[in-house]
C-alpha cells in the first residue's frame, strides 16, 4: 500500500491549494487529484447533491485508483459526507476540512474574526456546531461569499476584485485596535489563490488563515499510523490531474496555480 496514491478532490480547482500544501508536506508520495468542474461549485448546491458527488467519487478514486487516503480538499463536501465516506470505507484514512475557527481564536488579539465562506458551509450543521462551540471566545462575522469561487474558477480577474471588495466591506472593520477584525478565516480551498487581492482591503496587521498545512500534517500522521507512507517515489510519477470538466482548463488552472508540475489533465467521467 505504500506505493498507492493519496487522493485528493475538490468540486473545481481549489483544491489546488491542498494539494501544494500536501506536495510540500509529503514529497515521496504519489497523488492524483479530481475535480468535479461540472458540477462546481459544491458552495451553491443542496447538501443531497453533495453527499451523492462525494460519495460517488471516493468510490471510483478508491475502486479505480486504489488509493490508500482521501483527502476530501473542499469545506463543503467535508460537512456534508465525509461521515459517509468514513462509514463507507472505515479501514481508509480519510481527511476533511473545516474552516480554521481554532486557530483564528488562539491568533486573533482583538478576538474578531471574519470567516469568509461558501453559503453550503456556513449553512451547514457541522460549521454551526463548531461555530457555536467558540462563540464564547470572539465574535465572529460570517460572510458568505456567493459567486466568489466560480469567478475563480473560471479566472474572472473583474468578478474577482468587485467580489472581493464587496465581501471584505460586508465582513466590517479591520486592524489591530480592540474593537476591530485582526485575523481573516478563508474558509474556502479556492480562497488561498486570491489572498493578495483579499488583503488589499484589509490592511497591515491582520492575519489571513487557511486549512492547507494543517491538513497535511493530519494526512502524515494518518499515512504514518497505518505504516504506509512512501519511503521514496519514481520522479518520473506525476501527479495525475483528472476533472469532470473541460481539462484544459483544469490544466490552465494547474498551470497558474500548483507549485510543482503535474501530468496533463485527463477527463473523467463521474
């Protein structure tokens, strides 16, 4: 099993960001990644739409890839059915996300925080949960951020910077000064490519937090637990980029975005 790949799938190409995180984290190991484009964004859809995707593509990456983990890159998916996906493969180590409302509480100085997210995760009963476990510890401002991971998907440099400026607007003041947002939660896999553009409205001294490292250590520690990480890998072996969608522009966004190169985008039908 050690030389089986780690999956990984989004409902588009913010898994991306993950997967640089995992490559960096997990340099030995072999990965293929999965989006589902046709059907993206997971953010905008009902939980049941969710929840049958995600299963649906955990059995073809385990059935057809035999992976030996699944890393379920998007918060969405993760509150809708990754209890699913546990239940349904209980020997597979299985990672999901959840917006970093913990950390951002042990950063923040000002305890608040904007949490800046797909409408299906903040809806969702596993981020009220957690949101209501903390809501002692800072005040939170939850902004859902509609439209904002389908213009970067399909890399809407306009949408991006109107969205962006709309929702850092809505999310309320920022800085270091008590009454005021020193620390960002992107609780979205998409987020993390437009972070730059996000804090030019925030200015110096605010935090921004995503899920990509800790989720990479999380899948070395489970890989290691179950004595099947890779002692080495071919540098031959790409990682294979597989997508619902169009490839190319799964490539294109492969292109932009993924530190390291990875083999040609193949398309795959779910």
């Amino acid at each position: 099993m050690s030389a089986s790949p780690v999956g990984v799938f989004d409902s588009g190409v913010g898994g991306l960001s993950v997967l640089n995180a995992l490559r960096a984290e997990l340099p030995h190991e072999r990965f293929v990644y999965f989006a589902d484009t046709a059907n993206a964004p997971y953010g905008e859809r009902g939980e049941d739409f969710v929840t049958q995707r995600t299963l649906a593509i955990a059995v073809d990456l385990v059935e057809r890839h035999r992976i030996k983990a699944l890393v379920v890159a998007c918060n969405t998916a993760t509150a809708a059915a990754i209890h699913l996906v546990r239940a349904t493969y209980p020997d597979l180590p299985v990672v999901g996300l959840e917006p970093a409302l913990k950390p951002a509480v042990s950063l923040s100085g000002t305890r608040n925080i904007a949490v800046l997210a797909t409408r299906g995760t903040l809806d969702s009963l596993k981020f009220k949960k957690l949101h209501a476990s903390l809501a002692d510890q800072a005040n939170f401002s939850l902004v859902p951020c509609d439209g904002l991971a389908a213009a970067i998907e399909s890399s809407s440099n306009a949408a991006i910077a109107d969205l962006c400026a709309r929702y850092m607007h809505a999310a309320g003041r920022f800085g270091t000064e008590p009454d005021q947002i020193d620390t960002v939660v992107l609780g979205c896999t998409h987020y993390p490519f437009i972070a730059d553009e996000l804090r030019r409205h925030a200015g110096p001294g605010v935090r921004f937090i995503d899920t990509g490292a800790p989720v990479a250590l999380q899948t070395r520690r489970l890989l290691a637990a179950a004595a099947t990480l890779a002692d080495e890998c071919d540098d031959n072996i790409a990682t294979v980029l597989e997508t619902s969608g169009a490839p190319q522009a799964l490539a294109a966004a492969a292109a932009r975005w993924l530190l390291q190169p990875a083999a040609q985008p193949a398309a795959a039908a779910r």
